[in-house]
C-alpha cells in the first residue's frame, strides 16, 4: 500500500480506531461485529479506511485469525491510548472523578497469592486508578510496553539486554523429578516454555554444546505445568531458584549441565510516568525483594 503524501493525511477517527482495536483483541472481524453491533462489511470497511489514512496494511488476515502486522502493532499502542483519554474526557465533561488507567504487565509466574494481595490493596488504596493487569511470557510484555500497550512491565530478560528502573539476578537451576528422575537418559528428554519463550534455547543450546542428544517431551505455557511435569519424570527443564519446588531435585553440574546466570528480573517505566505508575513500582519492587530473598 504507497505511502500519503504528509499534506493528504487526516486526523484518525476515534471509530475507526475502536473497529481496529476491537478486531485485534477478538481475533476477527466476525466476533468484532458482534462486540460493537455492527456488521463484519462495515467493521472491513473501517478497518481499510483506516489503512488507507495510515498509509500501511494493519491487519493480516490469515484462514482462522486476523493478526495486527508491525505497522498495525504501533497504531493500536496509540489507538489504545486515544480511546482511553477519549473516555476520561467523557467523564470530566459529566462531572466524574476521572480515572487514570494503569495498564500493567507481570510474567505468568509472578502471578501468585501474594501479588494479587499487593494489587488489590494497591486498587483500594488509589481509587482514581484503574488498573489493568495483564499477564504472558516477557518478550510478549517487553514487546506491549515497547508499542505503548502497557505503562509497568516486570520481565525476565537476558542480563543486561535492556536498562531498568530496577533489577535483580535471576539465579537459575537444571531440575530433575526427585521421584522418577529422567537426566540420565541417552538422550535428554525436554519440559520446555513455548517457542520464543525464555529458558527454551538455552536449554537446547547448552545440550547441543554438550554433544548430547535431546527431544522436547513437553510444553507448556504454564509454570504450574512445566513444574509438574519435571516432578512427574517427563523430562528435565531450567527454572529460576523460586520456581523450585520440593518435588523436584537441582542437577546443576551433573551429567555435564552447565551453570546458566545470564537471566535478570527488571522492571520497567517510561521516564514521563506518572505518580501512579512510581508508586505501583515501588510496590512492585518491594514484593520481587521479598521473593527474591
């Protein structure tokens, strides 16, 4: 699709940013229809309008899903942010407190007891925030943050691959089953993270640099699932130390595995952030120095 000439290009219309956003989020202009009570012709034809005025394809329409492109990634961070102060607007114009919104990203296995606790109480301490917290692998967080889908992100990432506001070590471990332990099979069955998710190559990494051969047995997004099939003798995997449970037995250095210490838990904020997100940092920071004791 050519590129606008800068002085044809008009301001983007809130509607048919919320058709683009819609979309994204459902997956397919069929269930967007629906969201909206439209018709799937009419959200198509928003949806184009808006390329048009952009300039780029936004959406890749594949058999079973529709998947934002990069151009279409970069837009919804923004169109994402107009409705949002749209919608304070609004509610400044009726008279209403208005609401920031705190988009915040935390890895799946941060989620626990103790974190929620922390946010709920963060939530009733600042009613005038409205947080919206969601959880997936990092590189999928660092990537919504870069795009300006999310204001507070904790990831995991390779040590120093990225600045942080604050950071921590993340020691890692080899682990076994204590009950039916696998590692000394000819080759090394694999509990593994999805693809692009952290740990997978370099568990393959360091097993191919050992000469040994490996197959992948299990995967799972899940940390819950990936700890209990290691604990169940399906196969070996790299976890961080507070992912280590009882059932399961630390092999580093046996049977040639190497230490792994180039993995770092960080948080990371925008340098015009608001008080809101400082303070749900600081927050934030407090409970990672607690799991991180």
């Amino acid at each position: 699709m050519p590129a606008m000439n800068q002085a044809n290009r008009s301001l983007f219309e809130l509607d048919l940013l919320r058709a683009l956003v819609m979309v994204a989020d459902c997956g397919s202009f069929t269930a967007a229809a629906s969201r909206l009570h439209s018709t799937q012709s009419t959200i198509s034809q928003k949806v184009r309008r808006l390329e048009q005025l952009a300039g780029h394809r936004l959406l890749e329409r594949g058999h079973r899903d529709v998947q934002p492109t990069d151009a279409g990634q970069t837009l919804l961070g923004y169109a994402r942010r107009m409705l949002g102060l749209n919608d304070e607007l609004l509610q400044a114009l009726a008279g209403a407190t208005v609401a920031t919104t705190l988009r915040l990203g935390v890895p799946e296995d941060f989620v626990n007891p103790a974190t929620t606790r922390m946010l709920a109480a963060f939530n009733r301490g600042n009613p005038q925030v409205r947080l919206e917290i969601s959880s997936g692998l990092s590189r999928d967080l660092a990537q919504g943050f870069d795009h300006g889908e999310l204001d507070l992100v904790l990831v995991k990432q390779r040590r120093n691959s990225r600045p942080a506001v604050h950071c921590w070590p993340e020691p890692m471990h080899w682990i076994d089953s204590r009950a039916a332990p696998s590692a000394g099979q000819d080759v090394l069955p694999l509990v593994t993270f999805p693809p692009r998710g952290l740990y997978r190559d370099e568990m393959i990494h360091a097993i191919e640099t050992l000469g040994r051969g490996w197959r992948i047995t299990f995967t799972s997004s899940s940390l819950s699932g990936i700890q209990g099939a290691v604990a169940d003798g399906i196969g070996i995997s790299l976890l961080p130390r507070r992912a280590v449970t009882a059932d399961h037995r630390i092999i580093d250095g046996e049977h040639g595995l190497p230490v792994i210490d180039s993995y770092e838990i960080g948080i990371l904020y925008r340098d015009n952030a608001d008080d809101g997100v400082r303070a749900l940092a600081l927050e934030l920071k407090r409970q990672v120095d607690n799991e991180a004791r």
